[in-house]
C-alpha cells in the first residue's frame, strides 16, 4: 500500500471512530492514549494498527509517522519519546596510537566505540575520537638533519693513476653501494643544469656512494632514512636543493649511467 493509502485508511479510521461516537456505540469511561495500549504502547516506523482513542473517542497514533501526519496521540511525547528515549553509551578508549612523527612535532590519536546507539530522543553521543600532541626523537633524528650533498656521475674517479709505482701500497678501495631515492621536492633551480634535471618531485633517482665519499662508518653523510624526508643540495647547480625518502638501497653496486653521486 501506497503513502496515499496509509493516508486514506487513517482518515477511514477516524471518520469511523467519529460515526460510531455519535451512533453511541462508544463504551462510557474507555481509556485513551498511547499509556493505555497493549504492549507494544510505541510502534516504530508507519503502523496504521498501531492506533488508540482520544478522551473526545476520536482516533490518535503511536507510530513514530503520526509526528509527519500530525495525529499523535495526547501523550505520545511523554510515552514515546520521553520515558521510553535510550541514551548512547560508549565503550572504553582504546591506547594511544604511536606519534604519527619519528622526529620532531606529531600527533597520537586514540578512540572508542559506540556500544548502544540513542533512540527516542535520548542522550546523543559524546566524541569517538580525541588526538593530542607528541614530540619524538628517535635516534634515527640526528641522521635525519644530515643534508646530502650531491654531484652527477660525470665525478666518477674510475681511472688509473698513471703515476703510481708498482711498489707503492694501494690504499684500500670500499666498495660502493647505491641508494633509491623518492625524490618529494626540488628547487626551480635544478632546471638550470641538464643532470640536475631529473631532481624533480615523486622521481625516483639512483644515488651512489663511492668510497672515497664514505665517512669512517663506511657511510656517506645524507644517505637517507626509510619513510623519513631527509634533505638534499646539488654541489655544482647553486640554488638547487629539495628533500627526499629513502626507499632502498643495494651493497656492492654502482648506479647506471646519468646517476648521482654522494660528496
């Protein structure tokens, strides 16, 4: 049945209920109400039998769709939507998630869940979610403050020195190995130079570490940490500099042509 019917039934019903009170059918002193009905005294939803009389013995409802139709009984409010409201209850919070930063400023977040939802006007319910600040320093910081210093590979030192006597020690040669860097952001300068070019944002880019750039620790400074923008400066393109994450990296390589190296 259509919205048009329901609407007709119910106008049916009540010009019934009126007949019937002047034919004086109506029993003296019946009680009235959404109080006085059988369980359920509430109906949810559109329920045209979910109806009771008024103290006048005209019809009245106690469907939540007599608020659309305006023909609630007297105490629906009271009845239905007061006495009979449920408030909202939530669970407990969760932990705090980890700082969303492994250096410096960050967030922690934690939530809860809602265990019984409101109904009938009840209590509405409080905030799911709460964050707060954080401040993390790992030791993985300090590296990340280290700023890279770049060249193109056209430095490769890969000759022989012609004047090395054959009875002279040869200093120990560490062998290199390859960084992929996620290029995140480059200067407007980086365009000025042709290898320089390629430092442009979401670029991936091989960068060598050979071994006359390595630090004592067999590492060459600004090579990067997973997930963490580390940052970056071209030695010979002035101007240009950006940041970048690591995303893995090769022992006992060498980068491909056209690549970068570590100062």
């Amino acid at each position: 049945m259509g919205a048009h019917g329901c609407v007709f039934r119910r106008y049916w019903i009540a010009i019934y209920s009126v007949l019937v009170c002047f034919s004086k059918v109506c029993i003296p002193g019946a009680e009235a109400g959404c109080e006085e009905r059988k369980s359920p005294n509430c109906c949810t939803g559109r329920n045209n039998d979910c109806f009771e009389y008024t103290k006048r013995k005209s019809v009245c409802y106690c469907d939540a769709y007599c608020q659309k139709t305006g023909d609630c009984c007297e105490d629906y409010r009271q009845e239905c939507q007061i006495s009979a409201a449920v408030d909202c209850t939530v669970g407990q919070w969760s932990a705090w998630s980890r700082c969303s930063s492994v250096c410096g400023v960050g967030n922690m977040e934690r939530n809860r869940q809602v265990t019984t939802h409101p109904r009938n006007g009840g209590v509405p319910c409080p905030d799911l979610k709460q964050r707060r600040g954080c401040l993390a320093h790992m030791e993985t910081c300090s590296a990340a403050k280290d700023v890279a210093k770049i060249l193109p590979d056209s430095f490769k030192r890969n000759f022989k020195d012609p004047w090395r006597r054959p009875h002279m020690l040869l200093k120990e040669e560490r062998k290199s190995y390859c960084v992929y860097m996620r290029v995140k952001q480059g200067s407007a300068a980086c365009r000025l130079k042709m290898w320089s070019t390629q430092l442009t944002r979401e670029r991936s880019v091989c960068v060598e570490c050979q071994g006359d750039a390595m630090a004592t620790d067999n590492r060459c400074h600004g090579d990067g940490l997973q997930t963490i923008r580390t940052f970056w400066a071209a030695a010979t393109a002035p101007g240009c500099y950006g940041s970048w994450i690591r995303e893995s990296s090769n022992e006992n390589c060498q980068c491909p042509p056209y690549s970068i190296l570590f100062v």
